[in-house]
C-alpha cells in the first residue's frame, strides 16, 4: 500500500492543480482575522491595513474574512458530493479604539459556508485549558467588567450534500477496513475535546513554529480518522508546519496541500522521519489502548460478542470485525513537494502469527526520508 502526498507553496484562492470532486476531506485552520499575529498577513491588502490603521475593527474583520472566504468558495468546487470540511478556528479578543471588541471568527465562517450551500454538522468544541492567571481579562473582580476567558477554539465541520454513498464491493470492503474502534468512537465523537495536548517540542527551526499557529497532530489524526477512509484525498489549503500532511500520511490517506510561505519546505522535509515514527507510535497507542479496554471490560465482567478478523482480538460491535490499521513504514520523495510512504498491512490471523498486531517498540528504519 503506498499513499501519496502533494504540497503546493501558493494561495490556496485558487487551487487550479485540484480538480473538481477529488477531495473527500478537508482538515484545516487558516490564519485567525483579529489576531495581532496574522495582522501582517492579512494587511497586505492595502484596504485592510488602512482599515486597522483607522482603528474600523468591524469593516477590517470583514475584508479579512473576504480574503479566507474566497478559499472556502474553492472548497464546495474541489470536494466530492458527501465530502467533509473540518475548519479550526478561535474566535479574537482586541482593544480597538480604547474599547474591548470580540471578533467571532466561527459565526463568520459559518454563515459563508452556509450560504454556499454546505450543511453544518454538529461541531466541535476544542478546549484549550490554560492555567496563565492572566487569562483573565477585564476589570478583576469587580462586577460587571470582567470578561469570561475564550479558553476554546472551534472545529466547524460541514458536509456537502447528503451522506456519502459507498457503492461498489470494494468501497464497502474498504470503509469497513477503515472502521474505528467503539471505544474511540465515544471518545472522538464527544462535542468537547478536553484531552488534546497543545502542539508538539518547539525544535530549530523555533521562530517559524512560533509563527506557525500549529494544531497537535492529535487533531488531525482523529478528525481523518473519523471523517475518511484509507486511500482518500484530504486537502489542507492553509498547511503550515504539515500537521494535516503528516496525519494524513499516519492514516493511509492521500494528500494536497496548499502553503503561502515557501519556507516551510524544508522544515516539512526535515520532520517526515519523524513523523513516520510519531504515526507508528500512535497506532501502537491505538492497539494498546484497545487491549486495555478489553481487559478492563472483561475484569468488569462484561461479555464482548465479536472478534477481529484480522488481529483475532475481542471487538464490541461487528462494524469493527474487519478493521485494520496499516503501518507507515517509509517515505521517498518522488518530486519535489511530492512525497509517497509505504505502509506494512497486518498478516490475516492463521498465516502463521498468533495476532498481527504490529510491534513498533523496537527502533524502526521508518525515520528516514529517501531522496531520489
Ligand atoms: C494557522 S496556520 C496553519 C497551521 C497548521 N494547521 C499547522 O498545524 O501547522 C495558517 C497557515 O496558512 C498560511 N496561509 C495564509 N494564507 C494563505 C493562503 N491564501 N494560501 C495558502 N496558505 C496560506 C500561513 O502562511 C500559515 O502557515
């Protein structure tokens, strides 16, 4: 199995390199409108700096929302009919002219989305607890000038059309293969996601993360997951340090990316070894946490009906009998922005192995990137 990965370093406004309905997933976070961090970015539009400039935070929020809107346009022409997009967002906090202003970012892009046409899903609150005590903000405690701490983001999630139809056999067989564990379904598909851990180990290349607004891989992971089946093309249009690239590439799903900031290149080149093992570790974190479950559920003295099919190990529903899990192994440049990963599939139980649950402790060879 082998899994393909393009990344292009230009404005995703116009993603001339993606055809119409051949993206079955979105995941991505743009830059924020309202946030001093993005303000640069956004204010190359000359009528957006003069906006700030002139302290109109309304028709600034507007022109900045303008520019990501013309990339969610792009997003109802490139995905198939059923398809998802997942967009994080967190909502801005700014003193403008003397006052407190709060830009609600996700309302904006929501009622865009809407209005092109796609159908909101039940979203997700993604709370990112802070312990700071100068998360507060506002006048202490002296009632009512205090204001209550924006310690979430949101992940929008919409879907074009109705339910995506899996027709032939080996679509079925394939999203059947693709199927999560029980366990993770109550977990992932909770509308608040309290358990996600901030973004990975600032390394080198330190100032363009700090820049960067990266999500935790987690994110990602989960979302592709929960919204694709292996062999799916996911796109990013806002990719930054590969957090949607690297997930998907844990997953056994294609990718396309779009990235601004060309310098992020060579940092996403330096961090596939890595991320090759970082996927490996969290299967390995998958089949224990499930081997957990099922002990924990047999100390309870629960009864599990069903086994895998392939790993042999007790499963609680049937949907999860033909799961399997591929394995990144190694990943070769094949172009330049173009990278493919092969992945080890288990061997189905009776071709000599008690259980084909990969073992990854031992140092594994994936962590190198082969260059043509
Ligand atoms: C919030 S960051 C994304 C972070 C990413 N999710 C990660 O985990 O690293 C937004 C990214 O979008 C890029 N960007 C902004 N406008 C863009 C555009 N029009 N086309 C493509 N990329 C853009 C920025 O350079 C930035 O890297």
């Amino acid at each position: 199995m082998i899994s393909n990965h393009r990344i292009c370093f230009t404005g995703s406004e116009k993603m001339t390199d993606v055809a119409p309905r051949s993206v079955h997933l979105v995941v991505t976070s743009p830059p924020y409108p309202m946030i001093e961090m993005w303000d640069a970015l956004f204010c190359r539009q000359a009528a957006t700096r003069k906006a700030l400039d002139n302290q109109a935070g309304l028709q600034a929020f507007d022109l900045m929302h303008r520019q990501l809107d013309r990339v969610w346009d792009e997003l109802y022409r490139v995905l198939i009919p059923g398809g998802i997009a997942c967009i994080n967002i967190g909502d801005a906090t700014r003193t403008i002219n003397g006052a407190f202003a709060l830009y609600p970012n996700h309302s904006r892009i929501l009622s865009h989305m809407l209005g092109l046409g796609f159908t909101n899903l039940p979203n997700i609150l993604w709370r990112k607890q802070t312990n700071s005590p100068n998360k507060f903000m506002g006048s202490g405690m002296m009632p009512p000038g205090a204001y209550v701490t924006l310690e979430h983001e949101t992940i929008l999630i919409f879907r074009k059309g109705g339910k995506r139809l899996f027709t032939t056999r080996e679509e079925k067989i394939n999203r059947r293969q693709s199927a999560f564990f029980w366990e993770e379904r109550n977990l992932w598909f909770s509308d608040v996601w309290m358990d996600l851990k901030g973004t990975r180990q600032k390394t080198g290349r330190q100032k363009l993360r700090q820049r960067s607004g990266a999500y935790p891989f987690e994110l990602a992971y989960r979302l592709i997951s929960m919204f694709s089946v292996m062999g799916d093309t996911v796109l990013d249009p806002f990719l930054g340090t590969g957090t949607t690239l690297f997930a998907a590439a844990a997953t056994g799903r294609n990718s396309k990316s779009y990235e601004l900031d060309d310098a992020f290149g060579p940092l996403i080149k330096e961090e596939w070894g890595r991320a090759i093992e970082q996927g490996r570790q969290r299967i390995r974190k998958r089949f224990d946490g499930h081997l957990q479950f099922v002990r924990d559920r047999n100390a309870s003295g629960k009864a599990i009906k069903h086994a895998n099919r392939v790993y042999g190990f007790p499963v609680i529903t049937r949907q999860e009998t033909e799961m399997i899990i591929p394995l990144p192994v190694a990943v070769e440049q094949t172009m330049p922005d173009h990278f493919s990963v092969t992945y080890e599939l288990p061997e189905p139980l009776g071709t000599g192995q008690a259980s084909a649950v990969p073992k990854t402790s031992k140092p594994n060879p994936a962590g190198q990137l082969k260059l043509f």
